[in-house]
C-alpha cells in the first residue's frame, strides 16, 4: 500500500495532470511556445488576479481552462516561472494593484434559477521578467495560450526595433 502511495505522488509530480487525447492532439501546447519557454535565461514571475468565486458556470469554466494551461507553461517553463495568484474580490490590495496595472473588473451575468445574477468579475495577469513587464488586462480563454506566448516574447527579445537615418541628414536639413 505504501508503494502504491509513493508512486502516486512521483507521478503527480512528473506528469501532466492534462493530456490532450484528442486525435489532432488540438488542445495541447504548442511548439512555439515550448520554445519561448525554453528560452527564459531568468525567472518569469506571472501573477493572476483572478475573482476567486465565480457565480457564472460559464466563467468558472473558462477560469479552470486558463489555470490548466497556465500549470502546463509552468512544467514547460520549469524553475524558470513562477505563479502567484491573487485574488482582488477578496483583498483590496490586489484590487487597487489590479486597477494600478489597468485590469479592471468585467461585469458577468448568469442565471441562477429564475433570478439574474450580476458579478464583477477580475481575469487578467502581469508577467514580469528582467525588469519588464506586461499586462493582459482581460484574459480570452479561448486564445490563451497565443496571447501569453506573444507577452513572454516581447518581454524575451532583447530589443525592440528601431528607425534610424543613415547619411548626413542634419546639413541637408541646415540648408
């Protein structure tokens, strides 16, 4: 029984807790993004603020789907990315801090029985690496995975581009 035990715990913690079965393999991660990941040099510190209860199936749903694929970039990205969550419907220092990052909160409705039920509901994250950061204010649960890869990319690349003249523009512009 113990050994039962053990090995359970070894495989929690070496394998995926998702494994996309389906044929097209259409749900797993792509290989793009095992690359962006696999080219963190440092850490990569990704913070949800995301509303903890959520009244809408729907949204809890989407929710859950987000924080799968987030635990999936992690086991890509191994020690070089951490995840803190916070909640700002239950801490007003991370609701003004969420607010101060420009995630405001959007309002979701569901219906509960016969009644309407109106919630304002925070699903946004700051990703922070080497200095810089971005924010996607409102997470799409449906194009996840493309908008953290793009946002980790653009924290990964060393420069942005930039325009320059070539020749001697100054005296020409003298005359």
């Amino acid at each position: 029984m113990a050994l039962l035990a053990v090995g359970n715990d070894l495989a929690r913690q070496h394998m995926p807790r998702r494994k996309d079965l389906s044929e097209d393999q259409l749900y797993a991660l792509s290989e793009a993004s095992a690359r962006i990941l696999g080219s963190l040099e440092d850490r990569l510190q990704v913070t949800t603020y995301f509303t903890g209860r959520m009244e809408s199936g729907q949204m809890a749903l989407a929710k859950a789907h987000v924080q799968g694929q987030l635990q999936e970039l992690q086991a890509l990205a191994g020690e070089h990315m951490e995840l803190v969550a916070l909640d700002p419907s239950t801490s007003s220092q991370a609701a003004t801090r969420a607010e101060q990052l420009g995630i405001q909160p959007i309002t979701q409705e569901s219906l509960q029985g016969t009644q309407l039920v109106r919630q304002a509901v925070f699903f946004g994250l700051q990703l922070q690496y080497r200095g810089r950061e971005q924010v996607l204010d409102v997470v799409d649960p449906r194009s996840f995975e493309v908008q953290f890869a793009s946002a980790v990319y653009s924290l990964v690349r060393d420069r942005r581009a930039r325009i320059g003249w070539l020749g001697d523009w100054e005296r020409k512009l003298a005359n």
